[in-house]
C-alpha cells in the first residue's frame, strides 16, 4: 500500500476517535454601548467598532468631517477625554469555565479599561491586541464593561515635552496646525496610525474608540492563541514547512496530540505527541509536502491555497483547532552587481517577476467603515489595470488578514510590509 493511502486511512481512523469537541465559547461584545465626553454627563447610543468621530456624526453632533471645510470644526474632539459603556451577561456555565478573558482585537490608543468598577488594564499601543483574563472579576448576570479614553493629543504632548528628540514640522505631510499643535510632529511619539495626525494627501482626522471588534472568550483546559506557519524551503518537488503552534493551557498536559491536516486533501501531516505545561507553550512541528501545487502571482500560474488545520487532542476529545490559508511558494529579493553597479529583482518560484504595483494606504481614516467589499474592490481595482504588486505603507496599519487572504487570492505579493517571505540573496564578499 502507498504511504498517501496510510496517511488518508490514519485521517479517516482519527476523524472516528475524536468526534468530541469541548469548543471554547466565543461571544461578541457588541450591543448597548453607549459614549459620552468625559467631562460631561449626557450619553449617546455608540457602534462598536467604531470611533469617536463616527459615533458624534451618527447622533448628529458634528457634520461629515470629509465635507468641505468641515475638518476645522472638529479638531477639538482629539483634545477631549471619551467614555464608552456597556453591559454583558455571563451565565452560570460561562462562569463555571476555568478560564474567562475579555479579548480586544483593537484600542484607539490610550485607553482604561473598567470591570464592574475595577481597572483590569491600560492599554497604549493602537496596533496590538490585548487578552485579559477576568475570572475573579466576573460575575454571574449582569458585567459593566467601562472603557476610558485619554485625548491622544494629551499624551503625546506628555511624551513630547519629557522626550530629548523634538520633533518638528518640516513639510505638507503633518497637518498639526489644523489640529492648534503648531510646529511640533507628535505622530512618534505614539503607537497610532501616523496618518491620522495629516498627510499630504489626507485630513487630519485623530480619532479615538474601540476600532476592532471586543470577545468574550471562557474555555477549560487548553486553547489555540497562534499558529505560524515558516517555509523554510520551497521547490516544484518538495516544501519544507515548519509550523509554530502556540499553546495557553490551564494545566499540566501529559501525551497531548497535535493534529495538523491538509484539509482540502483529507491528509494528516503531523500527528504530534508532546507533553504541555501550565501556561503559554510553543511547539515546533516539522513536515514535508511532495510535489506541492505552488502559489504563483498574477500572470504566472495559479493562486492555490493550502488549507492547514491544527488540533489539540486530548483523552480522544478535541480541545480547540484553528485553520490557516497559505499559499505555498519561495519569494527571493535578488541583488547582483551587473554593469550599471548593484541590481536588484524578484523571484517567485525561481522565476524573475517584473514588479507592476502601487502604493497602498488605507482606504479611510475611520478604520471600522472599511468593509470586506472596500477591501475587494481596492484590489479587484489594482488587478484590472494588471497590477501584481502591493506596497503596504508604513503610515498607516497591520491591515485586517482579510486583506491579505483576499489579495493572495487575487496572485498579489507584497512589498515593504510583506505578507510573503523575502530571502535576500547578496553577493559574496571576499
């Protein structure tokens, strides 16, 4: 029998054994937010996401900041302190879960965050997110989640005043003046989008809020927080994949199994034996793909994605999975003298790619507004005029994987911040 038959009668035997699945619970927090200034006692109904801006315009407080000299009449919210409100429930199972975390994928920056009246975190950087374990805060019925957000202007200005490097505005590119701070640059100072603050080509529009989406997540045992997948070497005959698959258990595991599968083939890679102990672990585990189909960029093949599938079993149970999409392929940065000094170019696959491209920045500074068919239509555009190449700027934000995952889709590669693995290859020096 041929060892693909073994791997597929092995996947076929395991898929019988571990029918069990205790998922992790999963909830979003997203209904009854309300907002209000924090020197000020009324409040108003909020959308999360969203942002301070968004939320004035939706109840009517101020005028579209996009529309003619409306941009001048807003810079004051920036300078203002922000509080958003709401409340969830937690059942007596929910609470029964040996672990409870509130999971914020976004703050829009400097933010206290409040549970039933107890601080259980400050946040401070805009492009992270943040997991705080809430089991001896929660209760039973009803939680009050209070979110307290300082003026980014007030902070940076803080970090401005105290830092020995000042500095100043030297060009069109930061619009401090719009915003009354006058010849001082405060974008880096802070760990937010540097475009928010102005640009040649944008408002000044700094916002604050709650840009991405708030979780509840409660599970027992063990959970899945990553998996990174490293090609560390890529040919038209064999892929050699290493995949990190980071690990938060509650306690000491004896014999965990961890699965990971080609999805789409029905073929176990890995059936992984490894003891886990209480608190965070990263497992490094190896595997090869013969003949893989290879991803190529537009115009040169196929945009095939792998689907990679990773379980924790446990006492014939599975604990938690998490699926990842990729494209399999090796993406080299090239750099050779030729007669005109030090060359450079791409290689996909090995094949030398002509770099057709532009550059990308965000679609708008109100992040929450940019939909999946924003996204969609920005790079359909990019690929009708036979783009190949995206250069995701570095003004702006990690973008959401949904941009990454639709453009892979649609044979980009990228450039400055890379979805794909660059290997420079330099010449030798003797």
């Amino acid at each position: 029998m041929k060892p693909m038959k073994h791997l597929f009668i092995l996947y076929l035997i395991l898929l019988h054994f571990t029918f069990a699945f205790a998922a992790p619970e999963r909830t979003e927090i997203q209904d009854g937010w309300k907002f209000r200034m924090a020197r000020m006692g009324n409040w108003y109904s909020a959308t999360v996401p969203g942002t301070v801006h968004t939320d004035l315009m939706n109840n009517g407080m101020i005028d579209d900041p996009f529309s003619g000299l409306n941009e001048r009449a807003v810079q004051w919210i920036d300078k203002e302190d922000w509080v958003y409100e709401t409340t969830f429930k937690l059942s007596a199972g929910t609470l029964a879960k040996n672990n409870i975390r509130l999971f914020f994928k976004g703050l829009d920056t400097y933010a206290d965050v409040y549970l039933n009246d107890k601080k259980v975190l400050e946040a401070g950087n805009m492009f992270r997110e943040w997991k705080i374990d809430i089991k001896t805060q929660a209760k039973e019925g009803g939680n009050k989640l209070r979110i307290y957000f300082h003026s980014p202007i007030k902070r940076a200005m803080e970090f401005y005043d105290t830092s020995e490097i000042k500095y100043r505005v030297s060009d069109a590119s930061d619009l401090s003046q719009n915003g009354g701070v006058f010849n001082k640059k405060l974008s880096p100072y802070v760990r937010k989008a540097a475009y928010h603050f102005g640009w040649d080509w944008g408002p000044r529009l700094v916002t604050s809020g709650i840009w991405r989406p708030v979780f509840l997540e409660a599970w027992d045992d063990a959970i899945i927080e990553n998996v990174q997948i490293q090609q560390n070497n890529v040919t038209a005959e064999n892929a050699e994949i290493t995949e990190t698959v980071e690990i938060l258990a509650d306690k000491d595991f004896s014999g965990a199994k961890i699965l990971v599968s080609d999805e789409k083939n029905g073929i176990i890679l890995s059936n992984t034996t490894t003891d886990l102990k209480a608190g965070l672990n990263k497992v490094n585990i190896r595997f090869s793909i013969k003949n893989p189909r290879l991803w190529w960029s537009r115009g040169l093949g196929e945009q095939y994605l792998y689907k990679f599938k990773t379980q924790i079993v446990e006492n014939n149970e599975v604990v938690d999975y998490k699926t990842e999409k990729t494209g399999i392929r090796s993406l080299k940065a090239i750099r050779r003298p030729d007669k005109s000094g030090l060359g450079l170019h791409f290689e996909i696959n090995g094949i030398p790619i002509f770099a057709k491209g532009a550059n990308y920045i965000p679609c708008d500074n109100f992040l929450p507004r940019i939909t999946r068919e924003i996204y969609q239509k920005t790079i359909q555009d990019a690929a009708s005029v036979n783009m190949n190449m995206l250069r995701v700027w570095g003004g702006g934000i990690y973008e959401d994987d949904y941009f990454y995952n639709f453009a892979m889709n649609t044979a980009f590669w990228f450039g400055k911040i890379l979805c794909l693995p660059v290997k420079p290859i330099l010449p030798k020096v003797n």
